[in-house]
C-alpha cells in the first residue's frame, strides 16, 4: 500500500494562512483597481461628457463645443456638451464634484466657480479640494457694452449718468458670484456709480435684454457680445483687463477710461472629479494641450476673442487659489451678497 505522510506542521500551517488570506487579498486589489483603476486602463469606455455650468450660446458653451468635437476625434469616443445652468455656475459643478465614474465627467469652469467660494456660503463642494485642474482652455476679455441706442459716448458719460440718476443704472451679469458680478462690483467701488446688479443665468438672456433695453449695460466676456459690436447694435466703452483686446484694438481699457485698480478677465479651464484616475486626468492634460496648440483652434479663438493657454495642471491649480484669495478680499470690500 502506498504510503502517505502528512507535511510538516509549519508547511500545514502556511497552507491555511494562504487560503484564509488569498480572497481578503484579490479582494482588496479588485478595490484597488476598481472603478478608478480599472478605468485609468480601459479609459474612455464610453462617451465622455463635459458638463457647462451656464446655457448654450455662451463663452463656456462655445469653448466646451470648441474642445469636444477634437477631443472626441483624439480619444475615439463622443464627448457630449451637457448645459446645466444655475447658481452662478455652481449647479453645474455639484453635480461633476460628485461624479465617480472613472474620469467619464468633466467640467469647463472658470474663473466664475473662484468667486463662488466666497459667495455662497452653502456649496456642497470645494472647488480648490474636490476637483483635478486638467488645464487653462483661453483666458477671455470681458467688456463694458451698451446698447447703440443708449446716449453714452463714454465710460465717463455713464458713470455721471449713474451718478445723478436716484436709482442709478442696472448692469446685467451671468449670475451672483461670476466674474461680471465682480467686476460690477469693483466698478461701482471706484467710481461710486450708483449700480444695480440683476443677475442672469448666462449671456444669451442676458444679450437679449441688454439689445431689448431691459438692462443698462454688461460686463460680458467678449465673445458673445462680439458679433453685436460689429454689428452696430452695441457699443463697446472699455475692456475690463489690463491690456486692450486684439478683437477690440481701438477700445481702451477701463484703466485708460479713468477707473483705476479694475483689471479683471474671464479664463475658462477644464477639470476633471477627485474620483478620477490620475492616468485619466494625465492624458486628457496631453490630449487637450494638443488641441490648444492647433493653428485651427487658436483661429478659432481669434475670431471670437479669446487667447488660448493651455498651461499645467500645477499652473491652473495655483491660479485657482490665487484668484479664490483675490476675489475672497473684493467680496469683503464690496460687501457682495446674494440678495
């Protein structure tokens, strides 16, 4: 009869441990890799989507579009523009910051979401903290416009205008916490205009308005005013950063007009979730920068104002806690609230 011998108690003993630690083991490295690392492999394993905090028509929307058709042509997947206005673009961020789906979720932000921090005291997100900066698309002018049919030559002709008028001159803007709330704001500190902010959900209604004579004026970004300028239906009084526009060479900045320490634009920037994959967010900084540097796209922005960037992850991130700091003072000194 064969014999059989027992193995050693210490082989015995190795045996058990490898078999009551083998699945706890597969089990942590399929935590591991999923959905995150599973993704960084796999990515993109559907279409990718864009989330633009404001309406269709506006910088954000077009910038996002812009990137989308190239992205999706590079990555071999659609990439969808999904438009989610509201809250002074923070809607729209809430809903990428809770995003996990492997880096499937981004969001075309802006300098808008560093104002909302200090704005709205409620967010159920950090920007600084709860999203990847993948990198700046365009930095983007904005400008002081008016209706053709309105009786103002000058910057200097509408602030006498909103000083003596009792209840002064409106200004319209994409929403409480954007960049032309700010910039409203600002404005109002230096010249001591008598202004009244009336918030929008994003440039189209607000265009619309300012062409209708609802509202006295904006501090839009160039791009969707732009046309209108050219047009004859809007006067163009001043850009509100610190060098003229090359889209507007002949109009002077608002430092030129006589209004000091205002010398503010509008960049818009793509970032991706916290829950996405490091390798996700690393080749969308190399896909995306490579767009921004096609001759294509940067005539693209030419022709509708805006001068491309295309920096580091690093680069954006330190602008986005510089800029948070910045506006965190001015809505302070302004003392800006929702109402």
């Amino acid at each position: 009869m064969a014999s059989y011998s027992w193995p050693h108690a210490s082989t015995r003993r190795r045996h058990a441990l490898t078999h009551r630690f083998l699945p706890l083991a597969l089990a942590a490295a399929a935590l591991c890799a999923g959905p995150g690392g599973a993704s960084a492999q796999a990515w993109p394993a559907r279409p990718v989507t864009i989330v633009v905090p404001f309406p269709a028509g506006g910088t954000t929307d077009v910038l996002a579009r812009a990137i989308s058709t190239k992205l999706a042509a590079a990555i071999g997947q659609p990439v969808l523009v999904d438009n989610k206005p509201g809250a002074g673009a923070t809607l729209g961020a809430a809903l990428v910051a809770k995003a996990n789906d492997g880096g499937h979720t981004l969001l075309m932000g802006a300098v808008h979401h560093t104002v909302a921090t200090s704005v709205y005291k409620n967010l159920s997100y950090s920007f600084e903290k709860d999203f990847q900066p993948i990198t700046t698309v365009a930095m983007v002018p904005n400008v002081l416009v008016v209706s053709a049919k309105a009786p103002y030559a000058s910057v200097k002709d509408l602030v006498a205008a909103a000083r003596a008028k009792a209840d002064g001159l409106s200004y319209g803007s994409n929403g409480n916490g954007t960049a032309q709330h700010m910039i409203g704001t600002q404005f109002q500190v230096e010249t001591a205009a008598r202004l009244l902010h009336v918030p929008y959900k994003g440039s189209a209604p607000l265009t619309t308005d300012l062409l209708g004579g609802q509202v006295n004026m904006s501090f839009d970004t160039v791009t969707p005013v732009l046309p209108f300028i050219k047009e004859g239906k809007l006067k163009a009084l001043a850009v509100t950063t610190a060098e003229r526009s090359a889209a507007l060479p002949n109009v002077p900045t608002l430092q030129e007009a006589g209004v000091p320490n205002v010398a503010i634009g509008t960049w818009f920037g793509l970032l991706a979730p916290n829950s996405a994959p490091k390798p996700v967010v690393a080749r969308l900084h190399a896909e995306v920068l490579k767009i921004i540097q096609s001759p294509e796209f940067r005539k693209q922005m030419a022709d509708i104002g805006a001068e491309p960037v295309g920096n580091k992850p690093e680069e954006m991130g330190r602008q986005i806690r510089e800029e948070t700091e910045k506006f965190a003072a001015l809505v302070k000194a302004g003392k800006v609230t929702l109402e």
